[in-house]
C-alpha cells in the first residue's frame, strides 16, 4: 500500500515490496478503541450505475492509458496532476480543492470480492457486504449501526426510499423532500392510533414522523439539485441530536456510450453534492467522514461507442476533516495487456471492503478487525487502516 | 385473509366503486383470461409519436458534433474556455421543443396505463401487463425514450400477456424502446460491411468516429429477460450473442436508407450485422440476417434456465417476497411443459393452493395503491398531470426504473417511513375530492371477510366522512395484499 506523494511511473515492482510490509503494519490497530463514536458522522455516498474510476482519477501518466483510450489525455490538460501519474477529473472542482487542503483521498485500484460485470448483482454486493447476490437481506451499513455502542444514533438514508445498505434490525429511515401538501394534525394523529396494532407500519410511522420533525421546513421539493441536496444532507446531520450515519445515492454512472459528456454531467453533480455537504457541515466537519464508493470499474479500453463497458477495477474516494488526505492509495497494477484482469478491467488490488470497513471503524472507534469480520463477513482480509489523523 | 379478499386485492387491483360487482373467486380469475382485452377502444385513438424518438436522437448527435468542432475550434486558437457542458445548455430550439413533447407524450401514456387500470374489469390481467412490463423494463430516462416506452408496453407486452413468452422476448426486447435504451442501436458488427468500407475511406480520410461491440443488450437480456443472472451463461456468451444482435437497430442517417423496418418500427440492417456463424451455450446459429438473433432468443426463452427464472419472479409476484418453493417448481414445470404458454401458466397460478395463504402476502407497491385507491374512492377523472405527478412523489413513475431489472418486487424496497409518509400525504388529498358515501360498507365490501376490527373502528370514529376515506386509504388492509 503506498501513498503517492511523488513518483514516476513506472512502478509495480516498487510498489509491490511496500505493500506487504504497509499492509501488515496498517492493519495494527494505531489508536486505543474506547474513544466515543457519539459525536462522529458518517456518510456514505453509493454512486450507482459503475462509475469509471479510470476517469474519476485517470491514470494519465501511465503508458497503457494512451494507447487504452488515444486521446482521452486531451480531458484533463487543466486538472489536478498527482504524481505524474495520476489527475483528477476536472469537473471535481471542490473534491480536488479539499484534496489540496489534505482533506479527500483517494483509493485506486480497488473492488469488492464481486467478480462478474452485473450492476444489481454488484450493488447488492456492496450493499449488503455479502460474498453472494441476495444471500444477505440487510445491509453492511445497518450492521454498522448496530456496532456502534451506547445509545443507537440515528441512522438516515437521504432518498426517496430505504437503500439495501440500510435495511436491517437496526432502527434507520430514510427522508426525501416531497412537494406535497403537509397533511393535517389530526390526520397524523388518527393514523398514529390506526397503526397502533400493526408492528410493521407502527415502527415505520413512528421512525417517519421523527424525521419529519428532524428535517422540519425546507423549500425543496426533491433531490435532483445535488447542491440542496448536499446542504439537505449536511443540515440533517450536523447537529447533535441529528443523524449520525447517513447515506445518498447518486444514479446514472453507467456510460456504454458517449461517455465524456455522461461523465461529466454526473462528475460536475458528485462535486456539488460533496462541496455543499462539506461547507454545510461547518465545525461538524471535522467530525466527519464521506466514503463515496460505486459498485464496479468500468473496462480499461474504450469502447465502440466512446464508452466503457461493465469492469472490475475502480477509484473510491473519501472526504473528511478529520482524514489524513492528499495523497491516492494504490498499489498500482498497470495498464500492460497482461496487467489487465481477464485482459480488459483494471486489476482490482485494494479490497474495496477492506477501506470501507477500516476508514468507517477508525473513524467510529470501533476495532477496525471486528468491523471487517461484522460488516463484511468470510473475507480472508485485513481492514485498511491509517486513514485519519488520529 | 379471506379467498374473496385474496382474488380482489392479491390478484388484481382492488373493488373498483364505479364498477359492476363481480364475484370475487378463483372462478372469475380463470374468466378473466377469456374476457381480457389486448387493445381496448381507449388505445385507438393514441397518436403514436415513436418516430420522433430516431429524430431526437441524430438531433442530438448533430448537436454533439457541433459542440465537438466548436471545442476543437477553439482549443486551436486558444481563446478561451470550452463551451459549457450541461445537458441542456444551447439545446437548439427544435431539440428543446422535441423534449417538451416528449415529456406530455410519457405523461399521456403514463395516464392510459393508468386509467387501463382502474376501469379494468380484468385487473389480474392488467396487473400481469404491469409485471411484464417491468420484467422488461425501459426507461424514459434516456433521450428520445419518451416516445417509445408506452409503445413498449402496449404493443410489444399487452398483446402477448397471454400468449407466448418467446413471442413476448422477442416483441419486446428487440422493440426501438429496449433497442435505444439498451444502446443497442449504436452497436456494430467489428465486420461488418458497414466497417470494412470504413476502414478503406480512412486510409484516405480523416479519421471517423468510432464504431462498435455494445455488449448491453445481450447481457441483460441473459440476465434479466431471460437464464437470470447465474443461469449458466458467460462473457464469451455475452459477445457471440451481441454479435448476433448486431443489425437490430432504430432509423438513422448512417443507414443510408438500407435495412428492413419491422412491424416494431425497428430496423434490422445487414450492412452493420455481424457476419458469420455463433455459437452460444454450446450451440451454433448459422443463420443469416434478422433470423439469427430471433432464433437465439427462441432458444432462450425454452431454456430450463428461464423456466426457473420467471417462476420465481412469478411466484415472488404472488405469494410472498419468499415464495414456497413448491409453487415455483409448479409454475416451473407448467412453463416448459407448455413450451411457455402464459395463458397456461396464468391457469396453474390461479389453481395453486400456495397462492391462497391467509396472511397478507406482498406490501402493495405504489403504483399498485394508487390504482386501488383510486378504484375503491371512485375519483377516476383526476388529470393525467395530477396522478403522474403522484406517482412520481410516491416513488414509483411509470417506466422509470432505476435500472434495467425493474422496480424491485420486495418489501424492504417499498416498506419505508418516507415512503408510508408520502401514501399519508396523498390519501389525505385524494380524500378531499372524492365521493364520500358508505366508507364503512366500501371498506367491508373492498376486504370481504378481511377488514380487521381496529380498521372497522378507526372508520366508524372518524370525524368526518373525508377523514374516514382517507384513512381507509392508508389502513393496514390496504397497504398489503
């Protein structure tokens, strides 16, 4: 595991011999554990649809790139260059500036244990931190709920309904600005005494009016403005009695054809959507940590209509005020025919599960070993760790 | 529940106030297969705009031409910066004027699917269309789209509800919606003439845009439409069958006027099909032309595979979000003994005793609900604009999936407290402008033998008629069936 701070390509075999030893010494727990997760907040952004990570974070100093995709070098003449290998999209305005203030990194490079190139088998993989599609009903993201100790912190989905990583016995609701009218008081009331008997629409009714309350007045009507909807996001956990863990999805990754303008379009939204959290958050910010995550890479070669196919290799990226950022993490697999997974994805080398459990338990307090073990069971990997500042 | 309730709310849309009383019993479901309607009246008079959809697409990539060649333009004399990006930014007015339509023309369709629904003295067929069309699942989401996903349903599903399931796959998933949706239309065989004659202008030209492989559709048709995600298909299967696939395609200049247009509106074209023999779960297809995709697809839909795939989704449908495995060995078994007779396996769903449980067995989704909401309050002339735009607040537009897999069929992804919130807010509307005679009895003739006592006094104590609807509307009764 390495950081690139500075380095030439090219350069597996150098990164090859650091990994063993960082790994190992990463996965050691580097804080004592007791520490409170109560006031830290989570938030875990699911770009749906594969996002390319190879033009979220394009590996442009590497030869293969070129020759993988002529021309695509032209997108990023006036974007961040970290390296001389790698530069980050151009329409991640705000992510690079917070990448600059030491508060984003990314990780490159990485995937779930999740080998096949179906979008719904992938999700479900990442959403419910499952070995098989649709053998786990819940979500890794409820499990963590229900890890974190002392009073339960309130665990809410910013989307129109429950996203599969939520779902569990742990208490979560999710919210999504409505344009309709505000039913009356005593509507509400007569509603609460009809589900009285019902446990299912009880729980759920009690859980809804207690986000309503939460989210109280706004003028939005829906989520499609990724600004409002980070500064919605950011107002309904910032506070202390608000939610804790937090998740939103972001839709419409999936770029088969055309892809420099769907890429942008959706880049241009992922960076509002994270600015607008990460300003609204205020001193909260520095409580909190983004995993922003998708559920496959896209193919390493362009494909007949300027797209991307379904891959295996992708970036994840991660923001916080907390996180010791600025650099990328990556044991980089290189871009050769032979380096490429079944001669056409991005080799995975990082375990997307090992970041994910590893930054969320750090950041939480929570023993990053027995989150991996709880969150993504029957993996023989170890938690990545090392990520914040301690 | 009661098997009266059962066959009104679990197997078709719900009483239905304005209509003639029905007997509600398995005996009237097996009628309703012989008294279906596959093109009612209400569908005559539809102004069919799917041509538009071919139109907006070369407008758009005229569009994106000339965006390229402003870009090039100016990053050469290096004056400034690129032209912004956005979707919609310097839209040429006809493009801008395409989409509005676009927008009324899913809204109006969007509104017969729905008004289909409520007057429907055959709603178990209706609901059977609904699941169809969800397994093949297009979405207005993508340009031109608008045009064409009504189109879908009701010509390449409805007319094959109860007829056969390869007639349906083939109808559907080579129609110009999926065409588009899937990117099919873009795909081009890596020899076939069309490339070949390519490649000898580029020796002497500039470089041309680039064409090729779209491996989508053949992928989900495998995985969605057909075997299922682990019904024994692989990557190299993906290619052979996108390579048969290639052809199949919607109207568009590079064309030059060649190629067949089908009934669909599609179009297959030799001169971007793939030539050659293909071989896929260990068969051969030598066929030429339009015939080798079709006669994959009959191969797919007679697959064990498939069987087994669309009677668990069918089983799912019916009889729980974890269905007996009894009832999808039943369904399965009917599926290939009757070479996928839909009318057929209808008939054994309805004789299955696996279907008639008494718990309530699904959370009705909500396009489900508003259908029997509107049904049982009577308020069937609410405007297309109103109820599209509930439908869009309840979480659930009409061909709009989130993905090619459909809208999910389970209750965690429908059982949410935003989602019970928005049901709230729309009965509590709905209520206001709705006919407010007999709740009670409504409720008792909507639920006979299953209206639960709270339920019952809930109604009784309500402070006014309106209130009483409105919490109907939202009763545990009708939020499962």
């Amino acid at each position: 595991m390495t950081n690139f701070k500075t380095f030439t390509a090219n350069r597996r075999s150098i990164l090859g011999g650091t990994l063993a030893l960082g790994f190992g010494a990463m996965a050691m727990p580097r804080i004592a554990f007791a520490q409170s997760g109560g006031s830290k907040n989570l938030l875990f952004v699911l770009l749906r649809g594969a996002a390319d990570g190879m033009e979220m974070l394009a590996p442009i100093g590497d030869p293969g790139f070129d020759r993988l995709r002529p021309e695509w070098n032209e997108r990023f003449a006036d974007s961040r260059k970290i390296g001389g290998l790698f530069a980050i999209h151009p329409a991640l305005e705000q992510v690079s500036s917070a990448y600059g203030a030491g508060e984003a990194l990314f990780v490159h490079a990485t995937a779930t244990s999740y080998r096949e190139r179906s979008h719904f088998d992938g999700q479900n993989l990442l959403e419910t931190g499952g070995m098989e599609p649709y053998a786990s009903r819940d979500g890794w993201m409820n499990r963590l709920v229900g890890m974190i100790p002392g009073e339960t912190p309130r665990a809410l989905a910013v989307a129109p309904a429950l996203p599969l990583a939520m779902r569990g016995s742990a208490p979560t609701s999710s919210y999504a600005p409505s344009n309709l009218p505000d039913p009356s008081e005593a509507f509400l009331d007569r509603v609460s005494s009809l589900y009285a008997d019902d446990d299912q629409l009880a729980g759920l009714w009690q859980s809804a009016l207690e986000t309503q309350a939460m989210a109280g007045e706004n003028s939005l009507r829906n989520l499609r403005d990724a600004r409002a909807a980070g500064e919605l996001t950011a107002s309904l956990m910032r506070d202390e009695d608000g939610a804790k863990i937090g998740m939103i999805e972001l839709g419409g990754w999936d770029s088969h054809a055309g892809q420099a303008g769907q890429f942008s379009r959706m880049a241009t939204r992922l960076d509002a959507l994270l600015g607008a959290y990460r300003a609204s958050m205020g001193e909260s910010w520095n409580d909190t940590l983004v995993l922003v995550a998708t559920e496959f890479g896209r193919t390493a070669r362009v494909n007949g209509t300027n797209g991307t196919d379904h891959g295996t290799g992708g970036a994840a990226l991660l923001l916080g005020g907390n996180l010791s950022g600025g650099r990328i993490i990556a044991d980089w697999p290189g871009l050769r025919e032979g380096d490429l997974f079944e001669g056409r994805d991005l080799m995975p080398t990082t375990p997307l599960e090992s970041v994910l459990a590893g930054a969320a338990a750090e950041h939480l307090g929570l023993d990053p070993q027995a989150a991996l073990a709880t969150l993504f069971p029957g993996r023989n990997i170890a938690p990545l760790t090392g990520l914040s500042k301690g | 529940m009661s098997r009266a309730s059962i066959a009104l709310n679990r197997f078709g849309y719900g009483v239905r106030t304005n209509g003639a009383a029905r007997p509600a019993s398995a005996a009237d479901l097996l009628n309703q297969i012989e008294r279906f309607d596959p093109s009612p009246a209400i569908l005559n008079g539809r102004e069919d705009t799917s041509a538009l959809a071919g139109q907006i697409i070369e407008q758009l990539r005229t569009q994106r031409r000339q965006r390229r060649e402003l870009e090039q333009s100016m990053a050469a004399s290096e004056t400034g910066k690129s032209p912004a990006r956005g979707r919609d930014s310097n839209l040429p007015p006809e493009l801008r004027a395409a989409m509005v339509t676009g927008h009324q023309t899913v809204r109006r369709d969007a509104g017969l699917r729905l008004q289909m629904a409520v007057q429907s003295d055959t709603p178990l067929i209706e609901r059977l269309v609904h699941f169809w069309s969800n397994h093949f699942s297009v979405s207005y989401g993508k340009p031109g789209m608008s045009h064409q996903v009504g189109n879908h349903e009701f010509h390449a599903i409805r007319p094959h509800v109860l007829g056969k399931f390869s007639d349906m796959l083939k109808a559907a998933a080579l129609h110009p919606a999926m065409l588009i949706y899937l990117d099919q239309y873009r795909s081009v065989g890596p020899d076939a003439p069309f490339q070949q004659r390519r490649r000898e202008r580029q020796r002497t030209q500039n470089p041309t845009p680039q064409y090729g492989l779209n491996e989508n559709l053949a992928r989900e048709i495998f995985e969605l439409h057909t075997l299922g995600v682990d019904g024994g298909y692989n990557q190299a299967d993906v290619i052979e069958f996108a390579q048969a696939l290639t052809g199949w395609t919607v109207e568009n200049r590079r064309l030059r006027g060649t190629g067949t247009v089908q009934q669909s509106g599609a179009i297959f074209a030799d001169m971007i099909h793939e030539p050659g023999t293909r071989r896929i779960l260990g068969k051969s297809y030598s066929q030429e032309s339009a015939d080798q995709a079709l006669t994959i697809l009959d191969e797919l839909a007679s697959h064990p595979s498939t069987a087994r795939f669309i009677a668990t989704k069918l089983a799912r449908h019916f009889s729980g979000d974890d269905p007996e495995p009894s009832l999808i060995a039943r369904l399965e078994q009917d599926f290939q003994s009757s070479g996928g007779d839909l009318a057929s396996l209808t008939r054994t769903l309805i004789n299955a005793p696996e279907a008639w449980t008494g718990g309530s067995a699904k959370f009705r989704q909500p396009f489900e609900w508003l259908v029997s909401a509107i049904r049982i309050t009577g308020a069937e002339d609410l405007s297309d604009r109103r109820t599209f735009g509930a439908l869009q607040q309840l979480g659930q537009s009409p061909w709009r999936a989130p993905s090619p897999a459909g809208y999910d069929d389970l209750a965690g992804s429908w059982a949410g407290p935003d989602a019970l919130f928005r049901r709230i807010e729309v009965a509590e509307r709905f209520a206001r402008n709705a006919p407010l005679d007999d709740v009670v009895g409504r409720a008792e003739n909507a639920f006979p033998g299953a209206l639960s006592g709270p339920t019952k006094l809930a109604l009784q104590r309500a402070e006014s008629s309106a209130q009483a609807l409105a919490l109907l509307l939202v009763s545990p009764e009708m939020m499962r069936r």
